[in-house]
C-alpha cells in the first residue's frame, strides 16, 4: 500500500492526501452546520418569531448556496491561475473567520452576510483538493487518493450534528472556524502540482472561464458532468434535509429529526464513497460504477418514497442507505477533474460540485411547484417526478461523457 501514496516522482504525498482529506472533512462540517443549528440560531439566538424563521431559514441557505456558486467559479479560475496549494489554503482560511464571527452575529442580515462569504470558501475546498491529488498520484492509483479525501471529509457532517447538539449554534460556529484555522498547521506537508509547475513555465493561457462555452464539444462534456452530480443534492437537499416534513405524509411512527436524518445519510455517503473508490479501481472503470449507483440510488429512492408506516430506526436506516446510494460523490468529481486538461481543471473541478450545489435552489423550486401546483400539496408525488428528472439528466451525462480510468492528464486545452 505504501507505494500507492506516492507522486509521480516518488515523494510520499500521504500528508498531503491527509491536508486534503481534512480540509474537506472541515468543508462539509460547515456546509451543513447550518440546516443542524439554524432553528436555534434564528429563534433563541436572534429571536425570531416561528413565523420570521420561516420565512428566513431558506434564504440564509440560499445566499450560502449563492456564494458556493460565485466561489466555484472565483476559486476555480484562481487554482488554474496561481496555483491548486494557494487556492487550497485560501478558501480553508475565509471560511473559517466566515464561521467563527458567525457565532457574534446580532442580526439577520449579518448572517446573510456571513453564510455568503462562509459559501465562498468552503466552494474552493474540494475542487483544488480532487485536482491537486488527481495531478499528483500516479494515473493508475488516483481514484484511492480522491476515495480517501471524500470519504473521510463526509464525517464532517457527523461531527457537526454532534457538536451543534452539545456546544450550542454559537459554540458550533467558533468550534467549525478553529478547526479551520489549526488546519493550516498542516500545510508544511503539502507542495504544488508538478503539472501546474510545468504548464506555467510552458506560458499556457490558464483558468479562461470562458474556453468552456467557445467550444461545442467542450461545453457539452462541461453539462454533462454538471447534471451527473444532481441526484446527490436530490437525496441531501430535498428527502433528508426535508425529512421533518416526510415523515408525516409517510406515517412514520415517531418523531423525525431532520439533523439526525443528515448525519445517518452522511454516514452512509461516506462508506458508499469508499466502496464506490473501490470498486472503480478493482473495475478499471468510473463510467460503470457511476451508473451502478445511480441505478442503485433511485431504487432507494422509491423504496424511502412509498414505504409508509415505518418506525423512526427505520426511517434513519433508509437515510443512511440513501446516503450510500449517493456514495459516487468522489467519482463524479474525480470524472469532472480527469475530462478537462491542466490549464482548465481547477477550473471545472471547483465549478462543476458547485454548480450542482447550486442548482439546488432549481431543485427545490421544482419540487415546491409540482407538489403544490400539480399534485395539489402532496410532496411525494412531487418529489418523485423531480426525482425522475434528476436521475434521467444524470444517466444521459454519464453515457456522455468519456471513461477516464488511467487516463494521462498531463495535457492542456487548446483555445
């Protein structure tokens, strides 16, 4: 095994997979540590009414989706420009003050604020992650190294249940911002991409935002791995994060807390990660695993939608075999990474996982509008038919897209 943890040039670059991994690890803890401590924060906290909070608890999320989105695209172009380490490091140090002056906020709009640029950062965290280990293992040993990075950092959805339980939303918060800030100690173990070292001698043109949309091919493959990733935040975004509201349209006997949902589903997604960095290796294969999962997944799906009746453990047991089903995280992102050349991959790595998050809000907004308009307030029907419509994009974008196990990535697109 210890010949896998190697670069190309046979520097050990375990501590710099392990930098990886936790700096993921800290992404995910405060990308969700919102949805677990935004009831308390909002209406002990600040003191809102039920009434404020309601109208108030979706658009903090959205304004943080919104900077996950901006970030994608400012993180992106930065790692291709100056470098994947710099971006790495950028984003764990802007997200972690984000945080720790959350837990000081006195009004609704500070909060705002605050989750805009806390998206901003925790956006740049695993585009440069997956990019600088893609770049840095050996062609046939990289799906290891981004299987350990996703694996690992999807416990930080755990912690943050835990911790947003015991310490407060206040004592979560300044907990989330030091665990960033003490990550940077890390960074003497790491060192830059010997791809990007090389492509910046070369004087290629790096990090051209705009090269995606100038070519039809390019754009094409850019979208394709883009809607690849939509079921996941189907899953997280709408049954788990939602699953307060789930639970009594699905007769379950008992009450359902939707923090407890997220960390059963996390749970799950780490070890479908780790079986999904597996079984693509032992398969020589992203293309088939992607689709066994997605297959796998929407058969979840309809089993968590139409079985009415069950206890809470089961209830949780099917959040965690959802979270499972959703275990291909590491892959789509290794595939986005691996389908584009050096001086645009940060660039996509960052956007495309980003994109995806962003569309939750067009997620959501289907799934709002067909329950309501079209199937006159009952959620499961809407969840299921946009359910069905993530699944169909995503299926379409991996028959898309090319098989990119072993491929050689030292190569650059062309304007």
């Amino acid at each position: 095994m210890s010949g896998i943890f190697r670069d190309r040039e046979g520097r050990p670059i375990f501590m710099l997979i392990l930098v990886a991994s936790f700096g993921y690890f800290v992404d995910i803890f405060d990308l969700i540590l919102y949805n677990i401590v935004k009831k308390e924060s909002l209406m002990e906290g600040l003191g809102l009414s039920l009434q404020d909070y309601a109208k108030n608890e979706v658009f903090l999320f959205q304004m943080q989706m919104l900077g996950m989105m901006v970030g994608g695209i400012l993180w992106g172009i930065l790692g291709d420009k100056r470098g994947r380490v710099s971006v790495l490091f950028g984003s764990i140090l802007l997200y972690s003050l984000a945080n720790l002056l959350n837990a000081f906020v006195v009004n609704v709009e500070q909060y705002a604020w605050l989750r805009f640029l806390a998206g901003v950062g925790l956006a740049g965290e695993l585009g440069a992650a997956i990019t600088l280990v893609s770049e840095t293992m050996h062609k046939e040993k990289r799906g290891y190294g981004t299987m350990i990075v996703v694996t690992l950092g999807a416990l930080g959805a755990v912690a943050a249940f835990q911790i947003g339980t015991h310490l407060g939303w206040k004592g979560a918060y300044i907990t989330g911002g030091i665990l960033g800030l003490a990550l940077l100690a890390l960074r003497a173990g790491t060192f830059e991409s010997g791809m990007f070292h090389e492509m910046k001698q070369q004087g290629t043109s790096r990090g051209n935002f705009l090269m995606l949309f100038t070519n039809r091919q390019r754009l094409i493959k850019y979208l394709a791995c883009i809607v690849i990733g939509l079921p996941v935040w189907y899953v997280v975004g709408i049954l788990i994060s939602l699953s307060e509201r789930f639970a009594p349209a699905l007769n379950v006997q008992g009450t359902v807390s939707n923090g407890e949902s997220i960390m059963y589903c996390y749970l799950g997604l780490s070890a479908g990660d780790l079986f999904s960095g597996l079984l693509s290796q032992w398969f020589r294969s992203r293309r088939k695993i992607i689709i066994g999962y997605l297959l796998s997944c929407f058969l979840l799906c309809l089993t968590f939608l139409f079985n009415s009746g069950i206890s809470v453990s089961a209830f949780y047991g099917l959040s965690f075999f959802l979270g499972a089903g959703t275990g291909y995280w590491a892959l789509f992102v290794t595939n986005a990474s691996e389908q584009f050349g050096t001086n645009l991959r940060a660039t996509v790595t960052s956007t495309v996982p980003n994109f995806v998050r962003g569309a939750f809000y067009l997620i959501g907004l289907g799934f709002t509008s067909l329950s309501e308009q079209l199937f006159h307030g009952n959620i499961i029907y809407g969840a299921l038919l946009i359910g069905i419509i993530c699944f169909v994009l995503a299926l379409a974008g991996v028959l898309v897209v090319r098989e990119t196990f072993g491929k050689d990535l030292d190569y650059v697109e062309l304007s």
